[in-house]
C-alpha cells in the first residue's frame, strides 16, 4: 500500500535524524534540506537511497538535484512511488 | 619567517588508548603497570589464530555524536578526540581564526598552522566493510563517505579542519614508524619556519577480522590467548610477538617563541628527530640494529642533544624475538656506556602495539615521563632475556622515578615494516 504524505515526512524525518541528527519534530515540509538540514550533498546520497528502500520507489541521480526541500522529495516519492 | 632552527615545545598533549579515553587516565594506566589487552569475543575471531587485543578503553561511540561518527573512519574518530584534548589542553578554543574572545583563549593564525597525523594502515574497517556492503546489498548501498574515510590522509585532514590549519596537512606514511614520523615532520615544519603551531601525531584502528589474520599469518603477533594481559612481554625470554591495540597520541607542538608570547605551559621541548632506513627486508628487522644506530646517530649529528642527559628511553619493543634485541644493541653501540644511566621501558606491554598510533601515544607517555619525571613500567617481563640485560636498564615490574634535578632528556624509538627508523628526542624545561 502506498505510504499517505504525512507517512513519507514522517519516514524522511527519520531517516534525516539517523543521518544528519537532526531532531525528528524540525523536519518539515518547507525545510530545506542543505540549509535547514544540515544534509551536505554526499549525506543527500545516503538520505535517497535510504528514501528508495523504505518507500520502494526510485529515484535517479538526475532527479535528485531537484529535491530541494522535504516537500520536493515528499511530493516525488508521492508521485513515483509502486 | 627567515628563522631556520626555531625551537620546539610541547604545549598541549591528547590521547585515547587501551589504558584510558584521555592522556591523563592513560597516563595512570602505564605509570600503574595496567594491561589494556583483552579476548576478542567477536563471533569472527572463534577461528582467528590470535584472539586477543588491546581495544580502546573507551569507544569513540561514546565520545563522537553518531551524525559525525558515522562519516569518519574508526581511526579518524580516535584522531580527533586526541586532537580536540590536545588543542583544549594547549589553550586553544575552536577554530584558529574563528576564536571567540574568550577570557585566555589563546591565538594562532591559521595560517601558521598545521596538522601532521599519521596512520598505518589508513581507513582499514571503512575500506572492508564497505566491501561487505557492496557484496551483499549492492552498488546502490555503498556509503557516498567511504572514498574520504578510507583515504590515509583521513585523520589529518579532519584534524586540520576541527582546528583550522592552513599552513598545510600532511600523512607520512611509514607503518608503525607512522605517528614519529608525523611528528619528526611538525617538528621540521615549525623548526624551518613553516608554521609556529602544529597538531601532530598518529592514530590507528585495525582490529578487524583481515588485519588479525595477516598479522597473525606472518607469524608477527602474540598467540598467547589464554593469557591476553601476559601477551605482551617485550624482553622476556617467552615473548611470541605483539598484541593489537588501537587508539590515538597527539601532541600541540609550538615554536618556543609562540608558546613564550601567549604564557603557554610547556611540557617539554621537542628537540628533532633522526631518521633512517634499514635497507634490508621488507619486514625483517635488521640483526645487528645497523639502521636504527644510524637513525641514532643522525639523532645526535643533527640536533643540539648531549647523550649525558638522557635518562629515558620509551623503546620501540613490540614484543617479537627479533626487534627487541635489535634496538638495545643499536642502544648500546651508539650510545655506549651513557646507555647505563637510561631507564629504558616498553610501553607496548600495556598499551599492545598501536603500529601507526604508537609513535603518537608513546610520545605522550615520553613527555609525561619528563614532566612527572617517571619512566613507566615494562611489566610481563618474568624472564629477562640475557642479550637484553647485557645492553640496556630495563624498567621492570614497576615505575621508577628519574632524577628530580636538572635538565633531563629522553627517546622514543619506532620502527616500522619497510624499514623505517624514527627516533625522536624530547628534553624537559
């Protein structure tokens, strides 16, 4: 079944917390992932593929540079997803 | 800066060993004749021919938040919390430049500043489990960090970016000669005028299931597993090689005259180094000491060191039937009967053998040793090997006090496969 928008920044949250320690509570929508985040582009590799795993959906390096936000990425997983 | 023979000084000292997680309770630990070598009780080693280490008293887990640690290798993360003690214990706050104003922090300009850390063997355990992961779960998985994790000069340079140093960061690369070396390097960088200020010395973690193995094949490391704390015997008829151990020594080296202008504690003054390569075999050590007399005598031909001050040697002697001899003849030869009024101790026997971090915690230990004016303790040596007792003072059993008056000086030898030959000399104040 495929994971609801709150699901998904709740899952990045997660995995944003596991890889920069941010706390779980600051990752929101309009976060930006470098500025807000503390996710430098190498700990943006690590944040994709951990997203790929947990909500089963793929996303190529072309399109990552895209993903500016949490709503960026929560709106691609939303939209690709299996 | 024209000034080409500047001298040297020890302000601030940084460890994390076996013995204990800062060079204070480390310091303890080899003054108290403390073993750190344990069983590997890892589910891997059941089938090691080597079960036994020395690992650190305290993991880096419990000192580095899991975001940083986890894009630094294991030997980064012993570096930088040497680093970061030596830096505070120097006086210094934060980043060279960047410095809040506060109340005796003191200044360097980071361009003055360097950082020379070495290591063995490098990002080892990042290097293989990264393999690990790249067998088992697939290309896609393998971490964005690992290329500057595994990288040798790993520990150097995220030392040199925790303290700001821009006068360059450089990974001398010499086996267990690796952390001398590093610091024989800062030395020469403050002395030619390259920098006032450096952060120097050596790290290493390799106890991995590989490493153990390879060392164990080359007949190289103790088999003494039923005994982990008596493995480890530098000069005692029974000893079969060294016990692992992992951690980092790191010194604050200054030119006395930067030190001076901030009312800096100096610990001791970094006299110089020699160096000089055996040119024989690959991991043989050479019978007779050849190349490390002439790593001594470069020693004493380069640097302003007079052989009636010094009353300390913190020897290389890991432990193995060959290279302990070899060093004490290379002693006696070069030294000759001013050998007589050295206390000569081997660190190894409680430390284990921290190959690229030993040159960094033994030097600690050397400089502690002047400061405290005590040489610590070689211990497991129940049978003191006669070639051993005809050339050297071995400090056995327990810690013994050097002479309280006057001007002392001591030697830490490291050695390293390749034949490398470091000796450094470091004189108190």
């Amino acid at each position: 079944m495929a994971a609801t928008q709150d699901e998904i920044v709740e899952g990045l949250a997660e995995i944003v917390n596991e890889i920069a320690g941010i706390p779980v509570e600051d990752v929101k929508l309009d976060k930006s992932f470098t500025d807000d985040l503390d996710v430098d582009s190498l700990s943006m590799v690590e944040v994709v593929v951990a997203a790929e795993e947990r909500f089963d959906v793929k996303i190529p390096d072309e399109d990552v540079k895209n993903l500016k936000t949490v709503g960026d990425a929560t709106k691609y997983i939303l939209d690709h997803q299996a | 800066m024209s000034s080409t023979n500047r001298t040297v000084v020890v302000t601030g000292i940084g460890a994390t060993t076996p013995l204990g997680g800062d060079a204070a309770s480390t310091w303890e630990g080899l003054v108290a004749g403390k073993s750190g070598a344990k069983p590997l009780e890892q589910d891997w080693a059941a089938d090691q021919a080597v079960r036994i280490a020395a690992p650190a008293a305290v993991d880096p887990s419990e000192v580095i938040p899991r975001p940083q640690a986890r894009r630094l290798d294991r030997s980064a993360q012993f570096a930088l919390i040497a680093a970061r003690e030596a830096w505070k214990d120097a006086g210094y706050v934060g980043k060279a430049g960047e410095s809040p104003a506060e109340d005796g922090a003191a200044h360097v300009d980071p361009d003055r500043l360097g950082a020379v850390i070495a290591s063995g063997i490098g990002g080892v355990t990042t290097l293989l489990d990264q393999y690990d992961v790249l067998k088992e779960k697939g290309v896609r998985r393998v971490s964005p960090h690992t290329v500057p994790m595994l990288m040798p000069n790993g520990p150097s340079a995220n030392v040199g970016l925790a303290v700001g140093a821009r006068a360059g960061v450089h990974t001398p690369v010499s086996a267990c000669a690796s952390g001398a070396e590093a610091i024989g390097y800062a030395i020469e960088m403050i002395r030619t005028g390259r920098a006032d200020v450096v952060v120097a010395g050596g790290t290493e973690a390799a106890i991995h299931p590989l490493p153990i193995a390879a060392f164990g094949n080359m007949m190289a490391m103790s088999k003494n597993n039923d005994d982990p704390q008596g493995a480890s015997r530098p000069f005692d008829t029974a000893r079969d090689g060294f016990v692992l151990g992992e951690g980092a020594g790191v010194l604050v080296l200054e030119s006395a005259e930067h030190a001076a202008a901030r009312g800096a504690r100096v610990y001791a003054e970094a006299v110089g180094q020699g160096i000089s390569a055996d040119s024989h075999d690959i991991v043989q050590p050479e019978p007779e000491g050849r190349g490390i007399s002439a790593a001594l005598q470069n020693l004493l031909d380069r640097n302003d060191l007079d052989p009636a001050e010094i009353v300390h040697v913190n020897a290389h002697a890991t432990s193995t039937p060959a290279g302990d001899i070899a060093e004490l003849k290379a002693l006696r030869k070069v030294l000759g009967d001013d050998v007589d009024h050295m206390a000569v101790s081997a660190t190894k026997s409680m430390t284990g053998h921290l190959l690229g971090g030993a040159g960094g915690v033994e030097s600690v230990a050397t400089v502690l040793a002047l400061y405290h004016r005590v040489a610590p303790p070689t211990i497991n040596v129940e049978n003191l090997d006669p070639e051993a007792e005809a050339n050297a003072d071995i400090v056995r059993g327990e810690a013994r006090k050097l002479p309280v008056e006057g001007r002392i000086a001591a030697l830490n030898d490291s050695f390293g496969f390749g034949g490398h030959n470091v000796v450094l000399a470091f004189r108190s104040v």
